[in-house]
C-alpha cells in the first residue's frame, strides 16, 4: 500500500493525503494509516489524469516529409491530400502512428483519448489497426473509437454502410461531418441518419460540426434539435463549431437557450481551429474559437483538445495538453484570477464527463488510482507556469516517474 502526503487535491481542498492499495484508491482525507511505502509530495498539485476527448490517431505524423504541407493552410485541402495518400495506407502504418502519438500524449500525462478513425476507406485499415490496439493498451490509456466519415456521409459512396460495420466492428461513437457534405439538405439528412444509427447501436455521437467561418453553417442547430426529439443530447457532442463564433448574438442567444435545454456537449481545439480558421479573411481576422465563455456560463460542458499531430491539416503538435490550455484560454479570454483557478476542468473533468468515463475518473474512494502530480503547488500557479506532469499513474502503478528540471548551473544577477 503506497500513501502519499502533503498533496495539494485539485477540487477536494480540505484533504492532503490518499492511500493507493490493489490499484484503487483506498482512503482521501488527512492523518491517514500506515503504509508500506510514503511519497512525499511536497505540497504539489494532484489531479486526475489529463483527457484529450479529440485526437486523430490514424493520421498522425502523415503530415511530416517532403511534398505532406498543406501549402494553403485550409482544411479542404487537408481533407484532399488525406484522400489522395491514404490509398497505401497498411494496418502497420496505422499502428505505428498511433503508438507513437499515444506515447506522446502518455508522456505528458494524458490517460483518456477518444479518437476519430476514418471510415470512408472501403478496407476499414484504421479502424480495424485501432481496434486492436485499444485493446492491447487498455491497461495503459482508455482509448475510445470515432466512426468517423472523413469524405463525408453521402460524398463518399459506401460511408453509411461503412460507419454500420464499423460499429458492428466495436466503435464505442459515431461520427459526422455535415459541412463537407455538397447540399446543406444532405447535410442535414446525414445528421438524422447518424443520430437514428447512435440510437440503434446504443453509441454516442461526437460530429465535426460547421468547422468554418460561415455564420450561415448551421448545422448545429440541425443537430442539437434532433438530439432534443430523441432526449440523447448529454451522449451528443459538437466538436469545433467553429461558425457559432461568427453568428450575430441574436440568433447565438436563441441558441444558448437550446443548448441549455439539451445538455448537448462541446469541443474546441484552440490550437488547430486557429491554424485552420480566418485564412480567408484579410482584418480582422478570426481566429476559429466557438463561444467557450458563454456556453460554459450556460451550464454546458465545454473540453478541449489537441485534434492533430503533425498531419495534413495541423503541421505542430506533441499531445501536451497544458499547451492547449494555455492557448484556449487566452483565444477565449477565459483568463480572468476565478477563471483560471477552474480551467484545469478544461483539459480534465469535462473531457471525462463527454466521454462517459465517470466510473473509472476521479479521485475518489474505490475508484482507480489513475492522476498526475504537476510540479506546482496550486491550479494557477500550474497554468501560469504551464507545469510539467511529474507523476503519472495508472490503476496504481507508475506509468513514469520524474524529478523537477533543475539547472546545471544557477542563474545568479547578483553576482559582480
């Protein structure tokens, strides 16, 4: 039994101490009992492991080499090199990726992954590699699976077969990209025939949903209302909406009030979106955020995520979430002292609450002892600083361990 003291808890302020025994969390409190082994933490920050609720593990790294770049920056044109070059893709390549962004995200204390896998692929490679892996790894990282159609429901011939034996394959969401559709009304029909498909398979729905600049991209509001009729709108999530950041407030009002009603989810990449969004404008110039502030105001659960690693529609990247944190918050100016005390939520309990994954998160008695340890001593300390994962556990057993960076040499002005 491990026992770690002088713990700073992240949202449990009246307790500095926890007992880890047979991978659980045993006791959280103070002045708890003996155990085998003490770590002493100093009075560092602990709090459950990071979550990245929108990651596309099949591509990363397939932006890197000579002739990958996306010259113009837009996501049209990442959707195009993608088509044109996933034609020789192999379950190998796929693997290989994905463990490669996985170790990435691992590294820099992410737990929770929930990544979309194109399914416009009449192979199924991806899906069928990440499949696999989800498995082989579950006892390091909670992988959950996307349907995703890439090319689109209708725009690519088969897809709607495609996503069904896909789920029949075991994906635990299906997918959507409603804009990249070539009607708004296929759009819409693609939305109605994927929430139907969610419902029948018993899966959550997590659709790319108006990632543009197009006030008139409405999609969301297609799916928030069928999500509604069908009461399924806490097992939805819209990711980018990226439009409901240039719609007149009228109308986002009008919206705000829906979307309290269904408890419908959202996702923003803060990173990506900004790379993506406003190439088409001269000033000013927009930078692809959704309304972050006003739906969290609203009482909807709002996550972050990374998106991309190095692949045709993102050139950066490493997985490291405090990165995605600092970016959304600034972007959103969620930046005010009570904001940012609350902001870790971002990048941690809210990406569990869309995911589902309540039961196996959190620091709580009788739940799996999986959290990181950050080398600060409080939330804004670790988001000013954007501290390191120095711990990071997982059902009770150390997935790495590290000491705070030290200099070889100190810096030392004083000195004549």
């Amino acid at each position: 039994m491990k026992k770690f003291i002088n713990a700073n808890i992240y949202g449990n302020p009246g307790s500095n101490e926890f007992l880890v025994e047979n991978g659980l969390f045993k006791e959280v409190g103070n002045n708890l009992g003996i155990a085998d082994e003490v770590i002493d933490l100093q009075g560092r920050l602990v709090l459950p492991p990071y979550v990245d609720p929108h990651l596309h593990l099949d591509y990363i790294f397939s932006g890197l080499g000579e002739g990958n770049a996306n010259v113009s920056g837009t996501l049209f044109e990442g959707i195009q090199r993608w088509s044109d070059n996933k034609k020789s893709l192999t379950e190998e390549m796929v693997r290989e990726r994905a463990i490669k962004g996985i170790q990435k995200e691992l590294s820099k204390g992410v737990q929770f992954i929930r990544t979309h896998v194109d399914i416009t692929d009449p192979n199924l490679t991806g899906m069928k590699a990440l499949i696999k892996l989800r498995e082989e790894l579950k006892d390091i990282v909670t992988l959950q699976i996307v349907a995703f159609p890439q090319e689109g429901f209708f725009r690519y011939k088969g897809a709607e077969q495609l996503m069904e034996d896909a789920l029949e394959m075991g994906a635990d969401v299906v997918g959507g990209i409603p804009h990249f559709e070539i009607s708004y009304e296929q759009g819409v029909e693609s939305l109605r025939r994927i929430v139907n498909m969610a419902i029948k398979y018993n899966v959550m729905i997590d659709i790319h949903c108006d990632e543009n600049d197009d006030p008139n991209s409405r999609f969301l509001e297609v799916l928030n209302a069928l999500v509604m009729e069908k009461d399924y709108g806490e097992y939805t999530t819209a990711s980018h909406t990226c439009s409901f950041g240039s719609v007149d407030n009228s109308y986002a009002n009008k919206m705000l009030g829906l979307f309290k009603e269904s408890k419908i989810n959202f996702i923003s990449c803060p990173t990506e979106n900004a790379h993506l969004q406003g190439r088409g404008d001269s000033y000013p110039k927009r930078r692809g955020l959704t309304r972050v502030k006003e739906l969290l105001a609203n009482g909807n659960n709002v996550a972050f995520a990374q998106d991309s690693i190095a692949d045709y529609w993102y050139p950066l990247g490493n997985g490291n979430m405090m990165n995605i944190l600092d970016n959304g918050i600034h972007l959103a100016h969620y930046t005010h002292v009570d904001e940012i005390n609350k902001a870790l939520d971002l990048i941690t309990y809210h990406g569990a609450n869309l995911m589902r994954v309540n039961d196996e998160y959190g620091i709580e008695v009788g739940k799996p002892a999986n959290f990181i340890v950050l080398d600060a001593q409080d939330p804004y300390e670790a988001i000013r600083e954007r501290a390191e994962v120095l711990l990071s556990m997982r059902n009770g057993k150390y997935l790495f361990k590290r000491e705070p960076r030290k200099n070889e040499i100190e810096i030392d002005f004083l000195k004549q």
